[in-house]
C-alpha cells in the first residue's frame, strides 16, 4: 500500500519537487529502512517482542552522542542522566535484573546470542535517524513553506526504496505461494500497519525539519511502554513485571531527554 502511494505521488508530483542534493539522501535512507524492516523482523523471529522492541528503540541513549559529532546538537548534563536511566532499564531487560553480570552478557549477547538482531537493529535506528534529519534540514533548507509536503515527499521517495529492496528479498527469500498465502490472510492488518506508518514516520519528517534529531527520537520512544505492557498482558509473555519495570525506566529517560 504504501509502495503505490510512492508511485502516485511521483507520478503526480514529478521528480521536480525534490530539491537539489536530496537524492543521496533519500537513496541512503531508503537503503537503511529497509534494512531495518528485515533486521527488526529477523529479530522477532528469534526474541518476544518485549525483549527486542525496548533494545531496538533504545536510540536516544546513542542519537545524542552522534548528532553531536556529525550535525552539531548540544548534548547537556539532564540528556546524560537520561542516558543512564535507559541504559539501566536496557539491562534490567536483558539480563533479568542481574546487573553485576550485565556487561560479560551484553558481550555475549553481540557475539552469538540471539538478542544481535536486536542491537543490529538498534545500530539501523540511530543510522537512518541521523541520515533523516540532514534530508529534511535540506528540505527545509529549499522549501521552508512546505514543511508537511517535504515531510510527507520524503517519506514516500525513502519508503519506495526500502520497501522494494524488502520485496526483493521476499521472492528471493521465500516461494511465492507461500508469500501470497500471507498477503491474503494479512492483508488487513497490512493496510492498517501502513495507514499507521505513514501517519507516524510521515509526521516524524515532518518534525525534523525544526526540532533537533535527538528530542524527536526520545520522545518516540515512548512507545516501548505500550509494547511491554502489550507482550505481558496480550500475549501472556514471561517475566512481566521486570520488563514493565525496564519500560517505566525508558520512559523516565525518555523524559528527561525531551525535556533537555
């Protein structure tokens, strides 16, 4: 779905649009989202979702630091305390509250375990962020007075691209019975996942475009909570107070760095 409305929009807009510069970036992004889609999806295959979502969005801990080096945003001491605060909740999740052990876990983790597509997907998150906020600084740079157009444009050009790559690896992946076999039994929840998304990223692009990179990543992170509490409670996940536990840390974190 979201595929043809890249295609409609081109087709109506044209090529024209897109200011000077953003092809790399809309190409880079694209690239990075795609990966992205298969890493997270790998990720789920092997962990419960409320192991891997709070990991793959434990971006703010890692976009400030970043931002700073590559795009010149400040990073101050209320972002460090934030910074700690989520980390602390990243171990409390991982290693069941046995902190001491954290760190040779956490190594073990990167190395061989099954939690490494979590971290690779964590690695994509705060890449595409980054990458996503220099393309609609230039956006906004070129078209300052259409700034929901330029979110939405840039959305729909980085999503062509990401989600061609993740079809390509579908039919070279998987047969094609079985993948039209999926697509009848999950077309709904599809189109409502894509609704979702463009309503949510195309939104994000759009705040880009005039809120530092690292404020917007926190406060998207506020999801982890709803997701935690989902995998406990919906789908009677194991271990369901330490994660909740883990999720109120992250969002303590979470505040503290919009707030900064």
């Amino acid at each position: 779905m979201i595929m043809l409305l890249a295609l409609v929009l081109l087709a109506y807009n044209g090529l024209g649009e897109f200011p000077p510069g953003i092809g790399l970036w809309i190409g880079l992004s694209g690239l990075l989202h795609g990966l992205y889609i298969l890493s997270l999806s790998k990720a789920y295959s092997f962990q419960d979702i409320s192991y891997v979502y709070p990991i793959a969005r434990s971006a703010p801990v890692f976009v400030p630091l970043f931002s700073w080096l590559l795009l010149g945003e400040r990073l101050g001491w209320i972002s460090f305390a934030a910074i700690a605060l989520i980390l602390l909740a990243v171990y409390t999740l991982h290693f069941e509250g046995h902190l001491i052990r954290g760190f040779k876990s956490l190594w073990d983790a990167i190395l061989h375990k099954d939690l490494r597509w979590a971290f690779i997907t964590l690695g994509l998150v705060v890449a595409y962020s980054l990458v996503d906020k220099r393309g609609m600084d230039i956006y906004f740079l070129h078209q300052p007075e259409t700034r929901m157009a330029n979110g939405l444009a840039f959305f729909f050009a980085e999503s062509l691209i990401g989600f061609s790559l993740c079809n390509l690896y579908l039919f070279w992946k998987y047969p094609r019975r079985e993948i039209f076999s999926v697509w009848r039994g999950e077309w709904l929840r599809g189109m409502v996942a894509a609704v979702a998304t463009v309503g949510s990223y195309g939104l994000i692009c759009v705040v880009l475009q005039s809120e530092p990179v690292s404020q917007v990543v926190a406060v998207r992170q506020t999801s982890v909570l709803m997701v935690v509490i989902w995998g406990c409670f919906k789908l009677r996940e194991p271990f369901g107070r330490q994660r909740i536990l883990a999720a109120f840390l992250t969002v303590a974190g979470v505040g503290l760095m919009a707030w900064d």
